[in-house]
C-alpha cells in the first residue's frame, strides 16, 4: 500500500453533479414554500374551475374549458418560472444566499440552469393536476403532445430567463412588486383568460409578442385546434428564451 493512498484530494464535484445536486434542493424549497404554491397551484386551479363553470368571458363556439385550459396550463408556467423563481431568488439575494454559492465552484450559468430545471420538475406536477381537473370540467384536446411539450419548454425558458434577470438586477421588494403586477397584467392582457381579438387590433399586435400571448396562443392552436406547430409562437419564444437568459447572465447579480 503506498504513502498516498489516504491522502485527500479536494476538489469541485464533476459540473453534472453539481446541477443535479443544485436542482434538487431548488426543487424542494419550491415545493416547500406555502406563498409559491397558492401562486402556482391554487389560483391556477380556480380560475380553471371558476371560468369553466360560469360564463363570464365569451371564449368562442365550443366549450369554456377548451378555450381556457391551454391558457391556464400557460399561466401555471408564468407562476412558477416567472413570478414564483423572481420572488424566492430575489429574496436569496437579500437574505446573502447567493453570496455564499458564489464563493461555491457552481458556475453562475450552473446555478441558473439547476434553478430552471427545479421549475419543469414543478410544472410537471402543475400540469398533471390542471390536466386532471380539465378532463373533468369535460376537456377534449387535439394535437400533437410532442408540440406541446416543445411550447411548454420554450415557455419555461423564456419566463425563467426574464424572471432570473429581474431577480439579479432588482432590490428583492421591487421585484416583490414587480412580478406580481406583471403576473396580474398578463393575466389580463396576455390571452389566458380573454382572447386577444377582444382588444383592439393596434393592441393586439404588440400583446401577440408577449411570451405569455406566444405560449396561450401556441398551445391553444396545437390543443384546441389541433395545428401541428404554430411555428411563429415558437419562435416568439425562442426569442425570449434567448434574450431573457443571455441578459440574466451577464446582469446577475449575485448580492
């Protein structure tokens, strides 16, 4: 046995592992947040519940529920990737969580990426309970899923980007404020809940770029339509997805 076999050797951890790692306790704070999940869960879930049920907005010909379900499926990404990431990194910000992991060998873009991937683990659970609900409101959806779950991605990137950069750039009570007047804004004008052809039709060109238009709409074409990609609200997305994450990169903050 030679004179080296005990010696230690210190080091970072290989980069994958140190995602993984970093991805599963993002995960668990997530879901350990009461705050987080009323934004995410509940309030997606009763205005599911409430606009199917009762006719307040005209959604079309057809049935309420194949109107709103891919909006609200849209919604549950904005809460979690947008709205639910930027509060609780803007408050780790505050608090010096992220000072400490920036003296930890997890590269900034690591961090981001385990942040990211921490939110499509709680948009699966997300869309399997709105899905369940819809299906028995009496959902009837097309398309193809593969379509829809390259939406669902594009959506998750590009909302996760534009929340990361607010969180990085953004005192946490101003993103506090912030993302919870953008969430309520884009509820409205983003066509979740009411279509965009009920706006004006100078309006409803400049709500069509908002990622959250891209993503209802898309979605909407592929579930209610049956459409086999609504190319232009992928690449809308795609833009996003680009933009927001570049500019959190270079932006962040880390205190």
């Amino acid at each position: 046995m030679s004179a080296g076999t005990y010696t230690p050797r210190p080091g970072a951890a290989p980069l994958p592992r140190m995602i993984a790692a970093q991805t599963a306790l993002e995960t668990r704070m997530l879901l350990r947040n009461g705050e987080q999940l009323l934004l995410t869960v509940i309030i997606p879930t009763l205005l599911l519940v409430l606009f199917s049920a009762v006719d307040i907005v005209d959604t079309g010909s057809g049935a309420s529920v194949d109107f709103l379900a891919p909006g609200i499926l849209a919604l549950a990404v904005m809460s979690t990737a947008f709205t639910g990431q930027a509060i609780a990194t803007g408050f780790e910000r505050r608090y010096g969580v992220l000072k400490r992991l920036e003296a930890s060998p997890l590269p900034r873009w690591a961090l981001m990426t385990a942040k990211t991937l921490s939110v499509l683990v709680t948009e699966v659970l997300q869309i399997v309970l709105l899905t369940a609900i819809a299906f028995a409101l009496g959902w009837s959806p097309q398309g193809n899923p593969l379509s829809v779950l390259l939406l669902l991605v594009l959506g998750t990137a590009a909302f996760s980007g534009l929340g990361l950069l607010m969180a990085g750039t953004l005192k946490a009570e101003a993103t506090l404020a912030a993302a919870n007047l953008v969430f309520l804004l884009l509820l409205v004008g983003g066509g979740v809940i009411v279509p965009l052809d009920k706006f004006p039709d100078a309006v409803q060109s400049v709500l069509g770029l908002l990622p959250i238009s891209a993503l209802s709409e898309g979605l909407r074409d592929v579930l209610q339509h049956g459409a086999a990609m609504p190319w232009a609200q992928a690449g809308i997305l795609a833009v996003w997805a680009v933009l927001g994450l570049g500019a959190a990169a270079k932006f962040f903050r880390w205190e």
